[in-house]
C-alpha cells in the first residue's frame, strides 16, 4: 500500500456513466478521499458506501471530494449509486490496474484491500488507512481529515 509523502499514481477509468475520469480532474477542485473497496452490493461495501454518503455534506463543506474504485462494471456501479442514493463518483477498474499501482489488490491477486487515501491537489498521499475488515475505521479516518480541514481554515 503507498504511504503517504508519495506521488499518487495517476489514473483515467470510466465512470458510473462509462465516461473517462481522471485522478487529475478529481484534483481539480482540491483534495481528495479515494477509497478502494471490494464489490457494490455487499454488505461492508455497502455500509462503507453509505457512511460516506451520511458524510458528505460536511465532506463537501470542508473543501474535500470523494471517489470509489472497485473492479466492478460501469453499469454495476450505477446501480449501487442509485439503489443507495450515493453522490460521489464511482469508478471501474475492471483489470485491476490502479489497484495494484495502489498496493491495494488482495493476497494473490484475490480481491481487492479496503483502503482509503487522502490526496492533495498537487496528487501527493497526504494520508492513508488500510482496514479491511475494519470497516468503521474508515468513517474516522475521514471525520480527521475533515476536522483537519476545518482546523486550517479557522
């Protein structure tokens, strides 16, 4: 898994909607959350998913954005934005490339490692979490970065 004080590899995969979207046009707007994560649909994908959902006002507030990449389809990511009412991008990394530039594919190549990265607009790691199956250290992990936000701008 890259640590932070790392260049972010930079990536374009499609969409929910199939469109091409960079990590350069997620920076744009300033930092960003990137969360890997293993499949749409199942139960800790699912309520990792919605906490970030019940948080993204104030993720939204403090000046961040928020991505998903898993190795699921386009259309399969879709359905999960629409089924569970989430507002951030969704993006297919069908063969597994960006994962493995993240360090984040599973033990053998077998799935893909919860992991959650914090990135500036000049696309360095500035924070990372690995928790698997931990998934409620994910919310944290996030509610610091937030705070960490506010803390700069007060």
């Amino acid at each position: 898994m890259l640590k932070p004080g790392t260049a972010a590899p930079d990536f374009t995969l499609p969409d929910q909607d199939g469109r091409p979207c960079s990590l350069a046009s997620l920076v744009d707007d300033g930092p960003l959350i990137l969360y890997f994560y293993p499949a749409d649909f199942t139960p800790g994908c699912t309520r990792e998913a919605c906490g970030l959902r019940d948080l993204h006002a104030r993720i939204v507030a403090s000046g961040l954005r928020v991505a998903g990449i898993s190795p699921q389809s386009p259309e399969s990511h879709r359905r999960f934005r629409k089924e569970h009412a989430l507002p951030f991008t969704l993006l297919s990394d069908e063969d597994k490339a960006v994962i493995r530039a993240y360090g984040v594919d599973g033990p053998f190549g077998v799935g893909v490692r919860r992991a959650t990265f914090l990135i500036d607009a000049g696309r360095r790691i500035t924070g990372a979490m690995l928790a698997d199956f931990r998934i409620g250290k994910h919310p944290a992990f996030v509610e610091r970065a937030i705070a960490a936000r506010a803390g700069r701008s007060g």
